[in-house]
C-alpha cells in the first residue's frame, strides 16, 4: 500500500486530481463500491467521501476493496486493478505497476 500511496500522490494526504482524492487517490466510485461491500456483510459502518483524505481510512478502504476484488491476495493483481479497474489491461497498467513494484525493491 505504501509503494502505491508513493505513486498515487508522493504521500501527499491533501492531493487532488479530478475526481481521485486523497493519498491513495480514490474515486466516489470506490467509496460507493466500499459501502455496497460493507451493506452486504450486514455492516453499519459506512465510509465517506471525505475519508479518501484520511490514510488510515483510505487504506481500510483499499483492504476492504481487495478483500472482496482479490481473495487470493494477488499483489499483481491489487496492483493493476487499483490503476486500471477491475477490466484492466496488462499494457495499459504496465507503467504504473512497474513503478510500485521500482518502489518495492
């Protein structure tokens, strides 16, 4: 998660591009994705757009997300989904996936 944050947003908790906020950079389609995980387990808890400025929320969210979207834990795939969705490409994430995993070594 931190080599992702580091490509995300250089650690920056206050950055902002477009719809994608936060260290980790997330999108209200995340958020909302997060919540209909958490409905569905019966949860009360629910997170907000303004968590995506929270690390700790913002990686809960991340956690919750892969539990869901990556039960085999696949680093690959966490990785390549976090940039380019759940249809991601392997060309078209290559260059961010090199990155985290540069960041990694």
């Amino acid at each position: 998660m931190d080599a992702i944050i580091q490509v995300e947003s250089e650690g920056n908790p206050k950055a902002v591009s477009g719809n994608s906020c936060g260290a980790m950079q997330i999108t209200p389609i995340l958020v909302r994705e997060c919540n209909n995980i958490l409905k569905r387990r019966k949860s009360k808890k629910r997170f907000k757009l303004s968590d995506r400025f929270n690390v700790a929320k913002s990686k809960e969210m991340f956690i919750l997300f892969q539990s869901v979207h990556n039960p085999q834990n696949s680093i690959e795939q966490a990785i390549r989904s976090w940039n380019g969705g759940l249809r991601y490409s392997i060309k078209g994430t290559q260059r961010y996936f090199n990155k985290v995993m540069n960041l990694l070594k």
